[in-house]
C-alpha cells in the first residue's frame, strides 16, 4: 500500500500487538515532529534555576535588594531556590528563619509560587519557587523605571540637560558683590583676612 501510494512505512507502536504502522511521508513527518518539539521548548518555563541565600537576622535594604533579583529571575522565566541558614545559636530560634522565608515567599506572590512550603533540611529553609504564567504575573517594576527613562530621553537620543545649581545658598549681604569673599562665605568670617603675598 505504501509503494502504491508513493509514501514511506513507519512503524509507531513497536511493542503492540500486533504492532502499529502509519502510511505517510517521512520526510514530511520528520518537519512537523521538529516544529512541534520546538514549539514545546518555547512555551517551557523555567529552564534555569537561580538561589538566593538569606539569614535569619538580614537586614531589611539586603532583603529589599535579594527581593529585587528574585522578582528579575521569576519575569525572566526562571525558578528561584530561597535557602536560609542557620548560624549558632540560630538554630534555638527556627521560627524567626521561617518567618523571613513566608515574609519573602508573600512579598513576590504577584510574580511566582512556591512548589512546596519551606522545609528544614539541616541547618537551613529550603524551598523552590516557579514563575507565574506570563499572563497571570505582574510585570516587573524595573522594567518600568527604564522605560521611563527611556521616554524622558530627547528626540536627538541625548538626556535633557539638568542644571546642577546648587541650592540654599547663603544670600548675601546689601552692597556686596556676589563674587566677593563675603558673599561665597555665609557669616565671611575670612573676609577681613589680608590676601595679599608678603613682601620678602
């Protein structure tokens, strides 16, 4: 049947009984099997995974920093490990380490969700967090202060020109001249000194 039809014979199901065969074009059915697979790769999530380390006494500007990378790694389609460690006598307080971990898992809600709750595995929390679906995840906030900095650029792609004055400068006093010594000082206290060079 297939020399009659011009096709080739492949065999699908080598293991059935009896085994399954399809009539079609090789050739033909080799291009689709690759555009498929290549349409599956591209719609697949999280082909990385990035950590992030905390503590359980971090700081609130490095956990506001870590914060910022983790949201960066989830809008770039990437798995994020949140891992905390103990250290010392830590280990007597677990529940200040899982409170930072829930804090951070809440924070960055809106952009992914953990695959499992945070675990004690050791001395550390450990727990794996997937990015959202592009159409359920919110966009990320740094992506839009630089297109506004974009938009701020002038037509001729330079930055518009910012004046550097400087502000609340001491005003000078009546009947002094603004490039005087008294005026560049506030109370010229060095005004009355005598600049000129010594002779010998």
């Amino acid at each position: 049947m297939a020399r009659a039809n011009g096709v080739d014979l492949v065999e699908i199901a080598p293991t059935a009984t009896p085994p399954v065969c399809r009539l079609v074009d090789y050739g033909k059915f080799r291009y689709e099997q690759a555009k498929k697979d290549k349409e599956a790769k591209k719609h697949q999530h999280a082909n990385k995974v990035k950590e992030i380390q905390l503590s359980a006494s971090i700081n609130a500007h490095d956990l506001e920093v870590k914060l910022t990378h983790a949201i960066d790694f989830l809008c770039e389609e990437m798995k994020v490990k949140i891992s905390l460690k103990f250290r010392g006598r830590e280990m007597a307080h677990q529940e200040y380490g899982f409170q930072v971990v829930q804090n951070f898992i809440s924070a960055i809600a809106p952009y992914g969700h953990p695959d499992a709750p945070p675990k004690l595995i050791g001395k550390g929390i450990t727990t794996m967090v997937s990015p959202l679906p592009r159409n359920k995840r919110a966009k990320n906030p740094r992506a839009g202060a630089n297109s506004e900095l974009e938009d701020v650029r002038t037509e001729g792609g330079e930055s518009p020109a910012i004046e550097n004055k400087p502000k609340n400068l001491p005003k000078s006093s009546p009947g002094v001249e603004p490039n005087s010594a008294s005026a560049t000082f506030g109370s010229a206290p060095f005004s009355k000194l005598d600049l000129e060079p010594r002779k010998g």
